[in-house]
C-alpha cells in the first residue's frame, strides 16, 4: 500500500484544460472520493494518477517516489473501469490471473490466490465461465476481484457502480465498504453520485472545470462547505442559496457582510414551516413532492418572485398546496457565503456553531 | 405480396449467380463435340475428358500451385507488415497520423497498368521477374494499403478500456496488443486476410507482366493462355475456372467460422 501525491497537476488537451493545477495528498489507506458533475476534470485525474493519462505540467508520486514518466504498467495499481473492461475472450479465472502472469508469479502462487479472492466475492462458481455468460453484477465482481487479486499499491475505481441497477448499487456499495475496511487499502474513487461520496469516503474532494474546490471528510464537505458550488452540490435534496438582502435577518455576530452583499445557505431540512406570521418570513406552497418518509415542499417566498424554496417535511405535516405558510429557518445551520465570489464567510464565532448533531 | 417478393428476391440473386457456375459445370463435363450444340441442363453421359486432359497434358498442377504460393504469402506478410502498421494509426496519438493513411490510400488508388513499367523495370534490376517473390512483391503495394484500411477500423472497434486495464494490469503495449487486441480482432482479421487472398488469386496483370513461362504462370494468366492461334478449347476452360474457384471457396468455409462476430461479447458492457 502506498500514498499518493499530486502536485500542480495540469492537464491540456489542445486548448482545453481538463485538470488545473491541482495538488492533491492522498494518505495510505485512505479512501478518497472525487466527485463533480460530469466534465469537472474528475476521471482525468485517476487516468493521470493510474499513467494513462500524461500530466502537462507538475508531478505525481506513489509512495514518495516520483512516477510522473513512469508508464502504468510499471506502476503497480489496479483499476476498476466504469464498463468493466474484462477480458472477453477469456475465461473469469484467466481474467483474474492475467495480471499476476504478467508480473510472473508462481503458478501455485498464482491458483492459491485465484481461489481466495474467487470465495471472498463468491465468483467461485464462476471460474469457468466467460464474462459474456455473467450478469452485470457478477461482472462488476469479477471487474473487483481482478483488482484485488493483484495486490496493488492503490485501487483506482471509475465509477464501478454507475452501470448497476439502484437495489444492486445499495449492496455492492456496502461491499466495497467493507473490503476496503478489510483491505486496509489505499483507494481513489471516482463518482457524480454525492450520495456515494459521502457514505464511502474517508475524505471527499469536491471537483469542479478541473479544479478541487474542498477536500474534507464527508460531515465536514456537508456541514461547512467552502463555497456556493460545493454546498449546493452536496446533500440531497440540494441546499437552498438565498440573496441575504431578501431574507429579514440578522447576520451573526462578529460576520462582516462583503461589499458584494451575502448569500445564505439553508438545506431544507434546517427550515421549519409555521404559521404565516411567526416565521422570520412567508410564502404560499406552490408544490409538494412526496418522497417516501419525507415530503419535500417549495414555496414562493415573499420578496423572492423568481425563486422557489425547497423545504423538508415529514410526510404527515398537514399542509397543502396554495397555503401561506412561514418559514423559520434553524439559526444555528445557516451557511453564509460571499455573494460575488460564492466563498464561505466564517464568522469569528462559528467554530462552535455546528457541533450539536 | 410484399412479403412473398421479399422472399423470393434472395433466390432469384442466389439463382442469378450462381447460374454460370452451374453451366461451366455442364459445360465441363460435356465432350468438345456438343458443346456448341445447346448445352442440356443435365448433361448425360458425364464426360471426364477435360479434367484429365487439364492435369494431364495441360499440367493445370504447376499454375495452381504457383497461385497458390503467392496468394498465401501475399496474404500473410500483408497481415504481418499491416496489423502492426495498423495498430500504431488506430491508437497512438503521433504527428502525421492522417497524412500518412491519406497517403496509403492514395497509393491504391494508382491505376494498376500505370505502375507496371517502373515495377518492371524495378523487379528487373532486382532480378525478380519471373520469380514468386517478383509478384508477392508488387501484390503487396496493392494488399498492404486495403489491409492497413480495413484492420485500422478493426482495431478502432476493440474497446480502448480492455486495452487500458490490460496495461494496468502490467502488460506493455506489445503485450497488450499480442495477447487482448489481436484475439479480439481476429473476425477482422480473418475478413482481412480473406479479401487479401481473394485479390492475389484473382490478379491478372502483374502476374501475365512479370512472369515468362508457363512455369511461373498464375492460374488466371495459366487459363487466359489455353487459347491456341485457331481454336479456344473452352471444355478445359471451363473446367479449369471451376478448379480455380475451389480453394476459395474452402477458404471462405474455413473463414467463416471465425467471421461470425460476437467474440467481444461481455468484456465491456453493452
């Protein structure tokens, strides 16, 4: 196992910049999670880690040593493509030994290992089989089993799980959480879905036009995201982003409001509906969607005509479309971020300001 | 009706081609005698007389063999020169990639009779003419380019991820291409080489050009030379254009197992 370092990575291709300088500490036997809608640069940098991709300009290093010229083969890591990317003329157990052939292990060696990896993800039964006969769940096992046979310094996964129905996703996302605890392994892991970036990493970097806007363990990336981008990004359903001029309150003490004005945060979880004349604000309900547990309402709030915001109830609240409502948002969870350039504003007291949950 | 006509137009195109076939079968097995006399549609008595006569006296045995050697090898160092050739302009990024295809198609694109006096004169120096290596080369010129173009879109086909996971898994790119792309190019490939050999068997001028006698002389240059200065003995015609459609059609039979595709089946997800 083995740390990743990335420092002042770019990458071009032609006048495009997929990846700027980006530098990036990846610790041993982490599992850091890039996430960013698609376009952000996010799968560039795992081919540029894996050497598939060469950098323009700055340095990788895998285990302290420098691999920035080094071709992948000789770098020792293992990947799980998003399309699994098995070999399709060979049986499941030449797909798992095609890697240790290469680097010439012993073939007692070799079976002995086949055989473990093969129990542990249940593929035993399917040693014999070409992956054309398998399902794409059992193929997506068999893409891991590949990678773990190995024995790598590092994993690489692209999106492993973005071609698995939803129900398959929920399980084999515990699954890898659970080799990656067994495993004790480093691991880079690439998604759009933030759902998954949060329950799998031990730290989330946040990717946006090829660039890292914050790197932080999932709670911290969901309680004090660094910018506008990243908080509307995370969580689920996304963090309403209000103009602080429309919202009658005061900004906490010790908070400088930029020239620029402010703009708040609110995840809709954080905001209580209450009668139209004891919230800090009032709105009518123009649409309620039911989620299952949860409802989720948006309301046109007075003073904000081109904006709906998004409020979270719990399914049995009595409350229908077309109802005045107010809004009593939690003053211990509002996020304050920059209104031009959309960085957070921490205000002198914050530090204390979200431990309670 | 539409779907009647829908069913009986590959019959009457099967029945259409081979129709020809079928009357220089007749035609074969029919004495000199009535063979301008209207040929029945089943010939009675058979009449083995031209086939002896062809590998008899007419030795049908020598351009047979000879065609047969230089199809065979044409086809072969055309796949051995072009995979790799065809590998490099399919997946490296290097400048001048599309000159240079542009340049080897535009090599095929000469008129054949335009290059046989520089070939000549070429294969003269090399002391070539009248030699199977003297028409495997100028084959060559012509089966290089076809088979670059064609594996160039065989090789696009293979998916770039199989070939990354088999670096990451340790393989150099040689590796990688000997061990995941060939074998999953192989219907490709076997197209490839199948047109190849097709185009050799079936090649007329450079072989009537570059070779002198009847030693060296292809089975198509072999059958357009039967004709004497009074007579064409079509009955040995026929039956040679029959002979010389034989190894062709085994090789496509041979061929065309591998020519049903589906061998990248599963690898990535479809």
């Amino acid at each position: 196992m083995a740390s990743i370092q990335l420092e002042h990575v770019e990458k071009r291709f032609g006048d495009d910049v997929a990846v700027r300088d980006l530098s990036l500490d990846i610790a041993d036997g982490e599992l850091l999670v890039v996430v960013g809608p698609s376009g952000s640069g996010k799968s560039t940098v795992l081919r540029l880690i894996a050497g598939l991709e060469a950098p323009t300009a700055g340095r990788i290093r895998i285990g302290g040593v420098d691999v920035t010229d080094t071709p992948p083969q000789a770098r020792d890591l293992a990947m799980v493509f998003q399309h699994y990317a098995l070999y399709p003329h060979m049986s499941v157990r030449d797909n798992l030994a095609f890697g240790l052939r290469m680097r010439n292990v012993a073939a007692e060696t070799i079976a002995r290992r086949i055989e473990d990896v093969a129990r542990s993800l249940g593929l035993t039964p399917l040693l014999d089989r070409r992956p054309g006969q398998l399902s794409g769940g059992e193929r997506q096992r068999v893409a891991f089993g590949r990678a773990v046979v190995r024995e790598p310094r590092a994993f690489l996964l692209d999106e492993p799980l973005s071609n698995l129905d939803p129900r398959l996703r929920g399980s084999t996302r515990a699954e890898l959480a659970l080799l990656h605890q067994r495993l004790g392994a480093t691991m880079v892991y690439v998604t759009h879905d933030q759902e998954e970036a949060m329950t799998l990493g031990t730290r989330v970097a946040v990717m946006r036009d090829g660039a890292i806007e914050q790197v932080a363990p999932p709670t911290e990336v969901y309680r004090r995201p660094a910018n506008c981008f990243v908080a509307q990004f995370v969580g689920n359903p996304a963090m309403n982003l209000l103009p602080g001029a429309s919202w009658r309150m005061a900004a906490p003490q010790g908070l400088e409001t930029p020239r620029s004005g402010l703009t708040v945060g609110i995840r809709p979880q954080d905001i209580a509906l209450v009668g139209p004349d004891e919230g800090d604000t009032a709105g009518r309900v123009e649409l309620i969607e039911p989620l299952g547990g949860t409802a989720l309402a948006h309301v046109r709030v007075d003073g904000l005509p081109r904006q709906l915001v998004r409020v979270l109830l719990a399914d049995d609240a009595d409350i229908a479309v077309g109802a005045r409502v107010g809004l009593r948002p939690r003053r211990d969870r509002l996020h304050f971020f920059n209104g031009s350039s959309g960085c957070r504003i921490t205000a002198t007291d914050e530090s204390d300001g979200h431990g309670s949950d | 009706m539409t779907g009647t006509a829908a069913r009986l137009l590959p019959v009457a195109v099967v029945i259409a081609a081979l129709a020809p076939l079928y009357v220089a079968l007749v035609g074969s097995l029919t004495p000199d005698a009535r063979l301008f006399q209207s040929v029945p549609l089943v010939p009675t008595p058979l009449v083995w007389d031209h086939y002896r006569a062809l590998f008899g006296t007419r030795g049908f045995w020598v351009p047979l063999g000879n065609s047969l050697v230089v199809a065979v090898a044409t086809t072969l160092l055309a796949l051995l020169l072009g995979a790799p050739c065809a590998y490099a302009l399919a997946r490296l990024r290097f400048r001048g990639r599309a000159i240079v295809l542009a340049l080897v198609l535009a090599v095929s694109m000469l008129p054949q009779i335009s290059v046989v006096p520089p070939l000549f004169l070429f294969l003269r120096e090399l002391g070539l003419i009248d030699t199977h290596a003297g028409l495997v080369l100028p084959y060559l010129t012509f089966a290089m380019p076809l088979t670059i173009w064609f594996l160039v879109t065989v090789f696009r086909q293979v998916p770039l991820e199989i070939e990354e996971a088999a670096m990451m898994d340790g393989a150099s790119r040689l590796v990688a291409f000997r061990r995941i792309v060939l074998p999953l190019a192989a219907p490709g490939l076997a197209t490839t080489a199948l047109l190849t050999f097709l185009f050799s068997w079936n090649e007329f001028l450079f072989a009537l050009t570059f070779t002198l006698g009847p030693e060296r002389h292809t089975v198509p240059v072999a059958i357009a030379l039967f004709r004497g200065q009074y007579q064409v003995p079509w009955g040995e015609v026929l039956a040679a254009a029959l002979v010389a459609t034989l190894p062709v059609a085994l090789v496509v039979l041979v061929a065309q197992r591998r020519l049903v595709s589906g061998l990248t089946a599963g690898g990535v997800k479809g």
